[in-house]
C-alpha cells in the first residue's frame, strides 16, 4: 500500500470502495511492527483500533460517518482514553489505566476517527529529546542514530514513518514544533485555549496546548475544527466560535510578515537551516507576501522566564503523584513520610526530579519575588512586545530549532543546553499565540530542516492558509 499524506486522499479511495478501513487498519499494523525499534508506540491498540475500524467502515457504507473516517491516529502517552494505559511515559504512572477520556478523544470519536495506539515521550513532556522516557529513547527514522526531538517524539516518527495517518502531542514550549522540525512533519500549535486540556496528563498549565502533526495542511485543519471550540471541563478555554478552517484554506491574501532578526543572525543557529530559511523567504516573497526584518531585544530573556515558570507549574502538579492517591508506590517504606520520600524518588525520572525541584526552589519563601514574580512580569513583557509587532505585521518568522536533530546522547547530559536550544519555540508559547513548524526538506546529511510562522491569538486561519499556499507549490 502507497504512504498517504491527507485525508483526503483515504476518504477519495474509500469513497470509491478501492479501499477499506480493514485494509488501512491492517497496513499501519504492519508498518508499527516493521518499525519497531524506532520505539515510537509505547502501546498499540490493536484490539479497539480494529473495532472502531469495523464501526466506522459500517457507517462509510451506510453513508453516515463523521468527519475524520478514515483517519488512523495516534496519542501521546499523556492523553487519557477511557480504559486504556496512560503513563505520561513514566515508572510513576506506569500499568495506570484512565477511568475517562480526554475531551479531545471523545472529539476524535466523535467524529469516527481510530486511535491506533500511545505514542512515547519525554517522562511528563519534560524532555527536547525523547530521551528522558521510562521506556527508553525514541530514534529518529531519517537517521537512527539521531533523536526524534521532544517531548512529542513518538508523535512526530509514528509521522515520520508512516505508522499512522496523523498524532496529537502537547506543546508546552515547543514539544509539537521542534520534533515536527526534527522529522519532517507538520506541526501545529493553536492559541492557548483553543483546545480544551481536560484529561491532558499537566505538567504546565498556563502553557500546555494540545498540537498536531501531519504530512498535510489540511489534516492539521481539519482536527483543529474537530478539536477546538468551549468545553465545560476546562474553564480556561476560549468560547470563541470555531471558523470553517478547511473550507477557508484557499484564501490567499498577501501577508506583512516580520523576520525576527536576532533568531536568524544567530552564531547558535545551524548554517544550512538558515539558508533553507532564507530560501523560504524569497519564495514567499515571490509568492507576493512583504518580507521585512525587525528586532526582537527580549530573546536572551525567553528561555530563563520559560523554565522559572513551567518549573515552578510542575512542581505543584506533579505534587499529587505521592505514592498514595495512585501511581508507583514503594512497598517497603516504614512511615508515612517515608512512603511519600521512597515513592517519589523511584518513581520520577531525573529530568523530572530535577524541575521539580527548581520550581520548588522558585516558589520557596525568600525566593517567590526574585525568582518567579519577576518571570511573569517578563512574561508579560514579552507578550506584549509581541503584540505590538503583530499589530503591525501579519506573521512572524523565526527558526524551529538552532540545528537538526542531534545525535542521541549528545547533549542530554547537560541540561543548559538542552534547555537553550528551546530558544526559538518558547517566544510562542510565553505569548500564547498559535505557531507551527512547516518542513523545508533536508539537509546533506539527509536531516530534515524546518521554519516557523507565528501570528496574532485565535489567527489559526491566517496561519493554517499561508501555511498551505507556502507549501502546495512543493508538490
């Protein structure tokens, strides 16, 4: 069977009955097992994949299935599906079974799609790299010896690797756009409070958004306008109606779009991704859309406000993982206290145990208005200096990542620069704006090399079709 890259193409062939849902569902089986040592799939859901497939082809036949029939999908390990595994790739939450679905997989349901398994990631999406898994590394399939990125790094190469259709991931600070950039994906991350959080395993909730990643610009419309819109579970949702994303996708009006200078003439950033990038510019620029270069002075400010902030969120959610309520617990503690100490320690992964600690360390007395009262006032800056550059300008322009994928290993004993090289995806999220990463083929290594567009809060249009006609020309 050919690799397809939309939706559209499955539904055209089911349409015309060239193809059943029997035959996907047993075909992306068949790629997961041949791929597995890329180790994207914590858990395949054979069993409830093919049964969904059995109810969705009965309503294709029937002429009354949803939106999204045919489309084979896989979630990140830390989004709850109704009586099935979720462990946020962690010992902590491992054998956890959800006693409830998230909004967005009752959403995908909804709309007769097939969850085909959860897909590994950084232990509570805390990771750049897919390394920090309990359940080991996953590789990068244009180069196994590489990392696929993170956290949503089984997302991206179940992607990558034609192991299904399209995946959701999270984006706290770039966990859907970097591994996107990384394997040659399209990855998307909507406004905050676009897409309702609820049975989202937290790690920060005042940056977490749930993401896509597709071959296509279309599929990534189109579980937008599945995904988004007012949930009763999640209170920080926008109620905002939902526009038509896909009927919208042909528009093409001629965009302002800002290159954020100091992210381009950047001695950290790789020199083939810039001229990949410079190449893109012109190409829009032929396209008729005005490319201008403006300043953007806060970047040394972004990544030190990111982590004071999300360290600080983390270490209160993950606070209720204490060996009591649910999770790993340690059977030989003597004493309440020991049990809460024992279980915490074997249970959290090193990463996690140490951004605990520096939120802790953040939130402690003495510490509160050095430390994290004055990340969110930077925070607050730096929103609002991105306002005002889109007040003026249409989009913005930056890299996804300052290289490729790097080599598995490499730098993940060195938390300064992993944590440095978020560098260019966390602008989007201080701001909460919607961003995605859209590939620009490889590099002479073969590695695949990527740009990102932001705009303005709730502009998910506007993005999703300069993304489209930018990329449509490739084809």
């Amino acid at each position: 069977m050919k690799k397809y890259t939309s939706l559209t193409e499955i539904q055209g062939e089911l349409a015309q009955r060239q193809l059943t849902l029997k035959e996907i569902i047993a075909y992306y089986f068949e790629q997961i097992t041949k791929n597995k040592h890329l180790n994207a799939f914590n858990e395949v859901f054979f069993d409830s994949a093919s049964k969904q497939a059995e109810k969705v082809q009965e309503k294709i036949d029937k002429g009354s299935a949803g939106k999204l029939a045919g489309m084979v999908i896989g979630i990140k390990d830390n989004i709850c599906y109704l009586d099935h595994k979720v462990s946020a790739s962690s010992k902590m939450l491992d054998h956890f079974v959800s006693p409830y679905s998230s909004t967005v997989v009752e959403r995908l349901l909804a709309e007769d799609a097939i969850i085909i398994g959860r897909l590994n990631c950084d232990e509570f999406a805390m990771g750049g790299s897919n390394e920090t898994s309990f359940y080991g590394t996953v590789k990068n399939a244009a180069d196994e010896e590489r990392v696929a990125g993170g956290s949503s790094g089984g997302s991206a190469v179940a992607v990558q690797a034609d192991m299904c259709l399209a995946t959701l991931g999270t984006d706290t600070g770039g966990s859907v756009r970097q591994p996107a950039a990384f394997c040659g994906a399209i990855g998307f991350k909507p406004t905050y409070g676009r897409i309702s959080r609820y049975g989202v395993i937290a790690y920060a909730s005042s940056f977490d958004q749930v993401g896509t990643l597709t071959s296509s610009v279309s599929d990534a419309a189109l579980l937008l306008e599945v995904l988004a819109g007012a949930d009763e579970h999640d209170s920080t949702l926008s109620s905002l109606p939902v526009p038509s994303y896909t009927a919208n996708l042909s528009q093409n009006g001629k965009k302002k779009i800002a290159v954020l200078k100091e992210t381009i003439e950047n001695d950290v950033l790789d020199q083939e991704t810039k001229e990949a990038i410079l190449i893109a510019l012109e190409k829009l620029k032929g396209q008729g859309h005005e490319i201008s270069y403006v300043s953007f002075d806060l970047l040394d400010y972004l990544v030190p406000t990111y982590y004071v902030l999300t360290t600080a969120e983390a270490s209160s959610n993950l606070s209720r993982y204490d060996g009591v309520h649910y999770g790993y617990r340690n059977t030989q503690a003597q004493s309440l206290n020991q049990l809460y100490k024992v279980s915490r320690a074997e249970g959290f992964g090193e990463e996690v145990k140490r951004r605990i600690m520096l939120g802790t360390f953040v939130l402690s007395a003495g510490y509160y208005d050095a430390y994290y009262q004055k990340a969110q006032k930077v925070r607050r800056l730096i929103r609002e200096k991105v306002e005002k550059l889109l007040e003026e300008y249409d989009m913005l322009v930056s890299p996804v990542a300052p290289t490729p994928a790097f080599k598995i290993g490499e730098n993940v004993q060195d938390p300064l620069v992993m944590y440095m090289a978020d560098i260019y995806t966390v602008l989007a999220s201080l701001a909460g704006i919607p961003a995605v990463a859209l590939p620009l083929g490889n590099n002479k290594e073969g590695l695949p090399l990527s740009i990102q567009l932001m705009t303005k809060h709730f502009n998910e249009q506007g993005l999703l079709s300069l993304s489209y006609h930018f990329l449509k020309k490739d084809k």
